[in-house]
C-alpha cells in the first residue's frame, strides 16, 4: 500500500499543479471556466490523498481514517459538481444540469456530515489492509445514482460541445477528453462504486486513473486551445508539471523492479528518501545535460547543420552584445566550414587567422550582387585568388526586411564534401538569421 499511496499523492498532485496551471494562465475571457477546472482538479486531489491516507493508517488511529473516509465521499461530490460546471458551462441546457448535480451534492454531504452510520457500520483497520463495510441502504443507492447522473450529463454536454463545434482542433480537443473521461468514469464507477461492496483494496484505481485523465486534459487545453492561455507562468508551470511526471514514472519503476528483485513488501524508508534526492539531482541535472547534449550533436553533425540548435543559439546570441569574431567562430563550428568570415562596415571579423590582404577585403566589399541572389558572382580569376587563401564563396547578409548590412565569408566545408554539395537551403536560412541579428544590434528601434 505504501506504493499506492505514493502514486496515488504524486499524481494527484500533478493534477492539482495542472488546475493551477490553467487558472494562472487562462485570459480573462476563460478565467471563470478555468477556475472550474481548478476546483475539479482540487476535488480530485483531496479525493487521492483522502484516500491515500485511509489506506495506509495505523490500526489504532480510528478517528483520523473517520476523517480520511469522510474526505474520499466529500471530495468525489466536489470533483463531480465542479467537472459538471466545467463541462456545462454556456451550454444549452447546462444550468439544467449545474442546477441537479448542486441541490444533489448539497443533500449529500449534509446527509453524510450528519449521520455517517448512512454510508458505513464499521471501519477495519488491520495489517491485510484498511476497508469500510457499506451499508446497502437509500443513501449510498443515491449516492451511486447522483455520480451515474452527473457522468452522464457530463457526456452529453461534451457531446454537445463536439457537435456545435466548428473548428476541427478543438472539435479534436474536446473529443480526446470525452473518450479519456469516459474510460476514467467507468473505472472510477467500477472501483470506487460497485467493487467496495464486496472488496474495498482496489478503490484506489479511481482516482488514479481521473488524475491521469485531466493531465492528459491539460495538455489538451494547450495543444488545442480549448481555453485561451495567456500568462508567462504558464512555462514554468508545464516543465514543472513534465519533470514531476517523470519523477513520478521513475519512483513506479524503481518499486516495481526493487519488490521484484529482493522479494519484500516495498523499500525502506532511508531508501524512499535516497531515490528522491536522486530524481530531486537527476531533474536538477537535466537542463545541462539537454544542452550540453545538443551543442556535442550540433559539433558532430558534420554532413547537416542543426537548424534548431543554430536559431537557439542566435536568438540568445540577438539579446545581447555582439563579438562578431566569436560568432564568426560559433558558425564555423556549427555550419561546419573551415572558416567563416563576417564582413561588417568594411572590417573583416574571421573565425580564425587566414590569408587574407587588405586587397581582398576591399574586393570582398567592392563585389556587386547579381540581382535578387544572396551569392556574389566570382570570376574565375577571383575564385583562384580567394581560394588560395581558403575562401570558397561570398554572399550578402540581408535582413528580414531585405535590408543589405555586409557579407558574409565562407571557407572549405569540413569533412571533404564540396560547397555544391551542402544545403545551400539552410545556409541561406542561417545568414537571414544572422542578418537580423546584426540589424538588430545596430538598429535596436527597429527591430
């Protein structure tokens, strides 16, 4: 159980995160629906962590696991009503629907808080697990019906929302979560309903599959734009959302593989503790890790340029001042040419020491372009003389707005390969990169 627990904490954490996430990130047309599925995720996560804690208490704490058993059958009529508001909201017959699951969860709790004798007799807490025994009467037949009704409403107006849809990405978005929610909702009826009437270890698998349900929901809400997101916390909060996850997938396969090979019930506690701070370490490291990974995988690329690593790199490069020399160098390195060579205000800025005079600097800013090409027409008289100082081809440096601002110089490509050989498409796509962001350090009110 002490697994369970964990998972079932973890995960409904995530969601929780994923409600906040939308609440803090959602426009001001989309805040009120947003702050439904905020409380959804809230009545889930109480849900969870309700639970969590009734299945792992001690046998002599009777009174907390009345208050756990308490916040299991409460925080589902809170995740019901809430995912009803969030699911009904502005539709036809949503204040229906709103108005029948908010009178049906009222009564409910009020019922449950006054008498609890209603939903159970007894409460068993022993080592072979913790359980209540149901009582089979009116409140806990109602209590089955009012979450039957209210899954249902919720079906239909998603059904609904599909249906008086017209754009075809949130038509996908809300689809994905109808099936998703579907598929959690039968779980959660099967486990959390039918099941404790009999046998009451397995209602964990309710809330879990739920949680999963509205994380996957959240990266919907962001894929497809089923509400419209806004705030710059929103960043932050999804690669908090993605690195917990994968801590969360880390812990489950580092117990199942820990029971499995030492045959014991679940890991110590000084343990559990260990692998944290290892996942805690891990996260931490993985940001260098990613980066120091793509700049070995942009070097060693030597028949492609990375594009992707190239624009990060510039577009950082474009926020701050600029050493031509060492950009010269970076494209060197990263477009894989022997040598690059930045012609700026009739200075030459290499990436390293070549043979080049004042003569052919002064060539290099006297060559005419050829109508709309980027690459400067070489005699072969030129070419000869250039590429006996390594400089195989010269091209203009326009910006975005087709501005001229210099030339730009380049030398052998490594690896043996010929210049005609080489993309010549993403060559071009750098130097307009590169262009704009020379322009833009030398007219920031421009750019």
């Amino acid at each position: 159980m002490q697994l369970i627990a964990i998972l079932l904490i973890t995960v409904s954490i995530l969601a929780l995160l994923s409600g906040i996430s939308v609440l803090i990130g959602a426009s001001k047309g989309s805040r009120a629906k947003a702050f439904m599925f905020f409380l959804t995720t809230f009545g889930v996560f109480g849900w969870a962590v309700s639970m969590a804690f009734c299945l792992t208490m001690d046998e002599s704490n009777v009174a907390g696991a009345k208050f756990a058993i308490y916040g299991i059958y409460l925080f589902t009529l809170i995740m019901d009503l809430f995912i009803v508001v969030y699911t009904s909201w502005k539709t036809k017959w949503g204040w229906l629907a709103i108005t029948i699951s908010s009178i049906g969860t009222i009564f409910m709790a009020i019922a449950l808080l006054y008498n609890h004798q209603l939903l159970y007799s007894e409460i068993n807490l022993s080592e072979a697990g913790n359980s209540i025994t149901i009582v089979r009467g009116w409140y806990y037949l109602a209590y089955t019906v009012l979450c039957g009704l209210e899954g249902l409403m919720v079906v239909i107006a998603l059904v609904s929302k599909i249906k008086h849809t017209t754009n075809h990405s949130t038509k996908r978005g809300w689809t994905i979560f109808l099936v998703g929610l579907a598929i959690a909702w039968t779980v959660a009826g099967f486990f959390d309903l039918y099941l404790p009437l009999y046998r009451y270890d397995l209602i964990w698998l309710g809330p879990l599959a739920v949680s999963i349900d509205l994380i996957t929901h959240y990266y919907g809400i962001l894929r497809y734009r089923l509400l419209d997101m806004s705030s710059s916390w929103l960043r932050m909060l999804s690669h908090v959302i993605i690195m917990s996850l994968a801590a969360i997938i880390y812990l489950a396969v580092f117990f199942v593989v820990f029971i499995s090979m030492f045959k014991v019930p679940s890991p110590s506690t000084s343990v559990i503790i260990l692998n944290a701070i290892m996942i805690v370490v891990v996260l931490l490291l993985f940001p260098v890790l990613n980066e120091v990974s793509a700049y070995v995988r942009s070097l060693s690329s030597i028949k492609e340029i990375d594009i992707p690593y190239i624009v990060k790199k510039l577009s950082v490069i474009s926020k701050e001042y600029i050493n031509y020399r060492e950009l010269a160098e970076f494209l060197a390195d990263h477009m894989h040419f022997q040598y690059v060579g930045i012609y700026i205000d009739n200075k030459l800025y290499s990436s390293k020491a070549i043979k080049v005079t004042s003569t052919d600097i002064a060539k290099i800013g006297s060559i005419k372009p050829d109508g709309k090409d980027l690459w400067l027409p070489l005699d072969e008289g030129v070419k000869t003389e250039l590429r006996s100082t390594g400089v195989e081809a010269i091209a203009i440096l326009k910006d975005c707005r087709g501005e001229t601002i210099g030339r730009i110089v380049f030398g052998r490509p490594l690896g043996n390969i010929s210049f005609s050989n080489r993309n010549i498409t993403d060559i071009e796509t750098i130097m307009v990169l590169v262009a704009t962001v020379i322009s833009s350090e030398k007219n920031p009110t421009k750019s």
